[in-house]
C-alpha cells in the first residue's frame, strides 16, 4: 500500500539537500541516458545491415572461375579455364546438398546497348535461370520473372530492373508486352523488378536487363559458356561443406590440382552473415558494458550523498530510535530514499533517450544507410527500469547500514 507520509517525508529529504542530489543525480541520468542512446544506436546499425542483405539467401554462395596457381597433369601454371553447361548437371549428380544451382552470365554495359526508340542508355545485361531469383529475390512490380518456359524454349524475352524502365518508359507507360533492344537485339519485356538488398552481383539489379541464360547464351553466340555459379545449400547443410564439394568437383572436371587454392573462386554468403552476427553480438555486449558501468558511476555518486545525508541526520536518527523506531525502518528509510533519487533520474534519462531516438528515427526514415529506426524494445526498457532498483538498493546499501549501526544516546549527544 503507498505511504503518502513516507513519500513526502523521502522528498523533503532529497529537496532539502536539492544542489547535491541534483548533482548526483545527474549521474545516474546520463548513465541511462546514454545507455539508452547506445542501445539504439545499436539496434538502428543492426536493422540497417539487415536492411541491406534483406531477400538475399543467407545459405548461398558464388563460383567463378581463376587462372590456377599451380601445374597439373601437364597443364602450366597460369592456365586459364571455364566453366561450362555441363558442370551444372556435373555438380547436380555428384553434390547432393545441393538446393539451388543457378548458371549466370554477363553481357557487359557497353554505352547505349539498350535502347527503345529514341531512348537509349548504358545499362548491365545477364543471363539467368529461374533459379536465380530465389538466392537474390527480386521483388517483382510489374509482370512476372523469367521461368522454366522462357529457358526450355528460348523465349526473347527479358525482365528489367525499376531504373531501366524509368529510363526506357518515362511516362509510366505500361511496359509489358513491349519491346527494346539488348546489344542490337529485340526482347519483349514481361516484368520489372525492384531490389530488395544492396547486394549487387553483377552490377546494381536497378540497372540490369535479364534475359533467360540458354536465350542469352544462342542469341550472342556465347556458346555453352557459364561466367558464375550461384549455389544453395540445403536446410541444415553448412555453406562451406557444399562451396568445399562443388570446388573439388570442378577441380576433378577441369584437371586443377586439388591443392590450388585459387584456381575456383569463392566467396561464401553464410560467413558474411555470421560476422554481422558476431559483430552486432559484440557491439551489444560493449554497449550494455559500457552503459552499466556508467550508471554504476552515478550509483557511487548517490552512494556518497546518501552518506553525507546520514552523518547530517544522526541527531535525528537517534532520536526515532529513543522514540522506539526499529533498526529495519531506519534501513528502509535510507534504502527508499535511495531508490527513489535513483529512479527518478534514471526514468528522466530514459525518457528523454527514447524521445531523442524518435526524433532521429523519424529523420532516417527516408534514408538508406546503415542505421534504420533506432529504438529500443519494451524488454531492454523494463530490464533498464530493473537495473535502476538494484543500483539504487546498492547504492544505499552501505548508508544504511551505518544508519543503523547508530546508537540512540550517542546520537542525541551529536551536534
């Protein structure tokens, strides 16, 4: 039940030595507030990364092709060699944690190799499988993406990113069904994309044409060549036993020592999720670290003025002990008074930080870096509010407890 007697009686204590618990106070309200900025800050830089990789298969990985460091059943050193149709099915047959396998190759962007009557620019040109859209999901804003149809029979068609349509339809023309020429050639546009990750493979999907890959492959007399493999693995494979599999298969196709370390490039997905993973774990830990021990400064701080607050009221204190008052309402008392300096500085600081990281959130919403909506959760709030009572009830631990030592006639013979 509240005592309102107790309340006020706590207030006139804290209001009567105002300067100091204004100062210590200030402690323990920086130490929370900043507590709460880094926590935010933490939580803003952690939902941009996300932000960035968002739709992208974090169980992926990519192959190309190297010149090989070292000699091999006769071939020299620096020998340079491709990866082929052939492979896919090679790698299908021999790694079977596999769950997608997706071929790419590249056009290049020479200058103005789109164009739409009198519309032209210089813009990336691939070609994919289906297959390809689930490892970098492409959202889709108009139309459809290439599927198993368009590759089995070669259909001239192509899929362009927002910023080519914005390019080649300036009017907000409906682009499906229409045609424009990739490198000379005329493809029906039936879809446009919009990328949901920074991630770009190949150049900026905004500004990319896609073709499907077998299409690509006749149209420019590129033969049976593959320039990339993007693979995934399946649930519950690691990445890297599957990127270790597919390598010594090529190796083993290709006649490249097992040995060299570079002639198959890679660059795996799955580690590059872990180290944000690791680094938002430690940023985490260093901020509540830090913001702990900064509200275990002001806590010191509350600690001493609790102290003084005492020695000032020993007179007093000895006289509710004459008048019959137990040692555990003199323990109380101090204690109560210590959590409430203490809250009341640290809910100040928690508001004020919350307040602040609205404020700054609503200034990101139109950005695209690397912080997004900085804020903290209702768990880390009332874990903050928790941690306030603890450094509170400590902080007073020791005044009260020479507050309680204190002997009645000795304390009424104190001037």
């Amino acid at each position: 039940m509240f005592d309102l007697d107790r309340f006020q009686e706590i207030w006139i204590t804290i209001t009567h030595n105002k300067s100091r618990s204004v100062l210590t106070a200030f402690g323990v309200f920086w130490g929370m507030f900043m507590l709460v900025a880094m926590v935010g800050a933490g939580v803003a830089l952690e939902r941009g990364i996300s932000s960035q990789v968002e739709g992208f298969a974090t169980n992926s990985c990519f192959i190309w092709e190297n010149r090989t460091s070292e000699p091999y059943k006769g071939f020299r050193k620096g020998r340079q060699w491709e990866m082929r149709n052939r492979d896919i099915v090679l790698l299908q047959q021999n790694v079977p944690e596999l769950q997608y396998i997706a071929p790419v190759i590249f056009g290049g962007n020479s200058e103005n190799n789109v164009l739409r009557d009198d519309k032209s620019g210089a813009f990336n040109i691939k070609g994919n499988y289906p297959s390809y859209n689930d490892i970098d999901n492409q959202k889709i804003v108009k139309g459809r993406y290439i599927n198993d149809i368009d590759i089995a029979e070669k259909r001239k068609v192509c899929v362009i990113g927002e910023r080519v349509y914005e390019v080649m339809f300036p009017h907000n023309e409906d682009p499906l069904g229409k045609n424009i020429q990739v490198n000379g050639i005329y493809f029906t546009v039936i879809g446009v994309t919009r990328s949901t990750t920074n991630i770009n493979i190949g150049g900026d999907s905004q500004e990319t044409v896609v073709l499907p890959f077998t299409t690509m492959q006749q149209a420019f007399n590129m033969g049976d060549r593959v320039h990339f493999l993007a693979i995934t693995a399946q649930p519950g494979i690691k990445v890297k036993v599957v990127e270790e599999k597919v390598k010594a298969v090529l190796k083993q196709a290709h006649d490249i020592s097992p040995d060299d370390k570079t002639a198959v490039g890679g660059m795996n997905i799955e580690d590059q999720f872990t180290m944000f993973l690791y680094l938002g774990i430690g940023i985490a830990s260093l901020i509540w670290i830090v913001g702990t021990g900064t509200l275990l400064a002001g806590a010191v701080g509350v600690s001493n003025i609790m102290l003084v607050t005492v020695k000032e009221r020993t007179r007093e204190i000895g006289i509710r002990r004459a008048l019959g008052a137990t040692p555990s309402n003199i323990v109380g008392q101090i204690l109560t008074e210590s959590v409430v300096l203490t809250m009341l500085a640290g809910v100040t600081g928690l508001m004020l930080g919350v307040g602040l990281l609205s404020l700054i959130g609503k200034m990101l919403e139109q950005s695209d870096g690397m912080f997004k909506d900085p804020q903290i959760s209702f768990g880390v709030g009332v874990g903050a509010l928790v941690i306030l009572v603890v450094i509170g009830a400590l902080a007073g631990f020791i005044p009260a407890n020479r507050a309680m030592k204190i002997k009645p006639i000795e304390a009424i013979r104190e001037e």
